[in-house]
C-alpha cells in the first residue's frame, strides 16, 4: 500500500480514461511505498509512447512487445532527469513498462537525501507530439500535496524550492524576471529613438 493512498486512488482514478485516450496528455506521479520505497510512475497513452519510440527509430524497428517495452525504457533513460539539492543527480532501478490501453512506465528511485530543498525534474519524453503536457505530482508525506505542467512553455522542466511548507517555482520566477528585463530593454530603445528623431528634426531645422 502506498501513503496517500486515498488521495493517489483519485488522482489515477480520474486521469485514467483522460491519459488513455489523448497521446499529448501524460502524468508523474512520485510517491513511497509502505516498505519505504520511492516509486516514480509515468503513466500516458499506448499510442503516446508508439509515437515517440516510432519518432527515434522509425516505424516497424522493434519485433515484439519485450522489444518495445526495452525501447521504451532506453528512450525514459536518456528523456527523464532529477536533479536534487543543486548536486544529486537521481538514479532510476528497475524500470518496468505495462503495455495497455494506458500504458505505465514504473521505477523505483534510488540516491534521495534525506533533506530535500530543491528539485529540477525535466520530462522531454513526449516532447515530438504536438502540444503535449505532463502533469507532475509529488506524493511524499514531508512534501505539499501539488500540481506541475510540464509543456513547451517551460521546455518541460521544473525547478522548484521548498520555501515554508509550500513549492516555490524558481523557474518560473526566472523567466518573469527575464521578460520584465526585455520590456525594460525596449522601453529603453523607443526612448533612444525618440531622442534622435528629435535630435535629428532640430539639425534640419
């Protein structure tokens, strides 16, 4: 059984027949086990997952199931990343897939510290479908309970801290702080050329 379990029910409950059936919408789900256990489950559509293996090698490249379930995995291995505390890049044991209408890729996490004050989790394993999301969820009991988009917007990645209890997206407040410094930026040339048009009508007068 797995802590949160209710709450975990629900989740997958509801996004079962939403994953199945939409190739651009996925979920993670990062949760412990009773045995103390860190499981990371990435669940999305059959087809999600034939696309994109399709994608990287070409139609008809793999023979059989055990085939695609090891493609399938070496594609998770070189498209999914943890990074905590700034310096611990996670390690991933055991990665099974479960073919189906909804298919699951499940592994278990290995290398967490204790004391985790940053994530940085990028996800570009359905990034080649068309506007594909990934919805991100952390159900660890020292964690808050909360939702992360993964998209194009935020090149599929989050970079989040633990700041009070609550997630803090550092990320997030980068790329604002970048756009705020490019509006600066422009206001600043409108106000140059203003200046030399002015300049420039007094020379000619």
């Amino acid at each position: 059984m797995i802590k949160n379990f209710s709450i975990l029910v629900i989740f997958l409950v509801m996004s079962n027949t939403l994953f199945a059936h939409q190739p651009d919408l996925s979920n993670i789900v990062i949760s412990r086990t009773d045995n103390g256990q860190v499981i990371l489950q990435v669940n999305s559509s059959l087809t999600a997952f034939q696309q994109e293996v399709n994608f990287v090698h070409g139609e008809g490249f793999y023979k059989s199931p055990e085939e695609f379930r090891n493609l399938v995995i070496e594609h998770f291995n070189s498209h999914f990343s943890m990074i905590i505390n700034n310096k611990d890049t996670i390690q991933f044991k055991n990665p099974k897939v479960f073919l189906g209408h909804e298919t699951k890729l499940v592994t278990e996490i290995i290398g967490l510290p204790e004391t985790i004050n940053t994530i940085q989790l990028k996800n570009t394993l359905f990034k080649d479908i068309y506007h594909s999301q990934s919805i991100v969820i952390f159900l660890l009991e020292q964690f808050p309970t909360q939702k992360f988009s993964l998209g194009i917007d935020n090149k599929y990645q989050i970079n989040i801290a633990l700041k009070d209890g609550v997630w803090d997206n550092i990320l997030e407040e980068k790329t604002n702080s970048n756009f705020r410094y490019v509006g600066y930026f422009a206001i600043l040339l409108v106000i140059l050329a203003v200046f030399f048009v002015l300049k420039r009508r007094k020379t000619v007068k």
